[in-house]
C-alpha cells in the first residue's frame, strides 16, 4: 500500500500479521501537546496581564509551534525541518501518504518508513534521516516532549493513531461488526513506524479484543468498527 508506486514499509490494511516483536513496551520520549489558556485582568497590560508585545511574541510562537511544516512537500532533516516527533490530523480515506528515507534518490530502497493514513498519524523523525515527505496531509505539528491531555476510553476505529496516557487509556478494548479482515490494530512501543517498533498487530473480522498496556506508546487502528474500553 503506498502511493507513487512505492510499497507502505509499515503495518497496515492486508499485511500478513507479524505478532509480538517484543513483549516490552519500551519507553517513550515524545507526546501531545499541552493546552493554552487565557487570563483575564482589567489593567493598562491588557486582558491577559502581560504587555501587548509579550502577547503578539507568545502568540507567535503558538502559532509556530502549531504548525511544523505544511503537508505537501519533501523536506531535508536538519536543514528543512528538525528531527523529533510530529503529528497530523483530520486527514480523510487514506489519502495522507508520508515517508522517512535515508537518502534523496527516491528509490524504494532508500525508504525506512511509510504509511497511508486516515485521521491522526505520528512518526518520529530520526537526526540519522535524511528526507521527509508529505503528500496529501494536513499539516504538522511538533508534539512535546511529555504526555499531557484527558485520555479517552472509545475511540474511532479508523481514526488512525492514537497516544498511549494522552489521547486514550490504557485497557482492553473492543470493535465489534468487523468484515473480510478489514479491521486492522497495531500496538506500538514508539512512532518511528519502523517494523521494529511494533508490539503486537491483527487482522480481524468480526469481534476484536485488544488490551493496551501502560507501557506501550501508541495504538493503530485502521478499517475497525469503533473501540470501546470494557475493563
């Protein structure tokens, strides 16, 4: 699966299933980002209470901060963009393709990972990479460094990637009504994408049953019927 003639290096829709890489989570450095929030005082300082420059320079940076890079483009690590984590949302019918590569040749063989993605995907950009591509994405953003958020216990069940602790609990879930071996779930130890970083993955029709660990990173899901937390 992939776009431009290329073969999706990562664990997606059809792949044979692979099974448990490694029966640890591994740790995890990179996360969603954390929230805003508005002060209020009735001062020459303005709403906020900080000097309207400090607020046009905070403002800024937030908005900088927000959006990383746009989604359609290549992009040279170090030069371009930095290595770290990222993320990209709200994308549709798995029209988001991006690659790492390891080299500007455009040959299959300079890919280390890719996907096609519906809804949220994240990967980490590697200092050893060397170009990153986007086609079809909604634009990026960095992610930081610790998990913050309200994790939630149902999830879409072809809303892509999901962060372990910040954008669902950990727990066992289920996704039930799934057909043809469509439903496709992948537990993951980080968002490098790379074969290595997965846990555990399935095909499954029918009713699917997969517990999340507290240690893993991330939870996949593409194709499923929606997941709800039972225990």
């Amino acid at each position: 699966m992939g776009t431009k003639g290329k073969i999706a290096l990562g664990a997606v829709v059809g792949i044979v299933v692979i099974g448990a890489v490694s029966a640890n989570a591994g740790g995890n450095s990179d996360s969603g980002s954390g929230d805003k929030s508005k002060d209020s005082s009735a001062s020459a300082k303005g709403e906020s209470g900080k000097p309207d420059d400090a607020k046009s320079d905070e403002a800024e940076q937030a908005a900088e901060k927000k959006i990383a890079f746009k989604g359609e483009g290549d992009y040279e690590v170090g030069t371009d963009i930095k290595p770290g984590t990222y993320r990209t949302t709200g994308n549709t019918d798995d029209m988001c393709y991006w690659e790492r590569a390891k080299d500007a040749s455009g040959e299959v063989d300079s890919l280390l990972a890719n996907d096609n993605v519906s809804g949220t995907s994240y990967v980490t950009i590697a200092a050893s990479d060397k170009l990153f591509t986007s086609s079809g994405c909604k634009d990026w953003e960095a992610v930081d460094a610790k998990a913050s958020g309200t994790p939630a216990s149902q999830m879409k069940g072809n809303g892509g990637m999901f962060r372990v602790g910040a954008d669902i609990a950990p727990g066992t879930y289920k996704s039930t009504g799934n057909t043809d071996d469509m439903c496709y779930w992948e537990r993951t130890k980080d968002a490098s994408q790379s074969m290595d970083s997965i846990i555990a993955n399935n095909n499954v029709s029918g009713t699917a049953v997969v517990t999340i660990a507290a240690g893993d990173a991330y939870f996949k899901t593409a194709g499923c019927k929606d997941w709800k937390k039972t225990a």
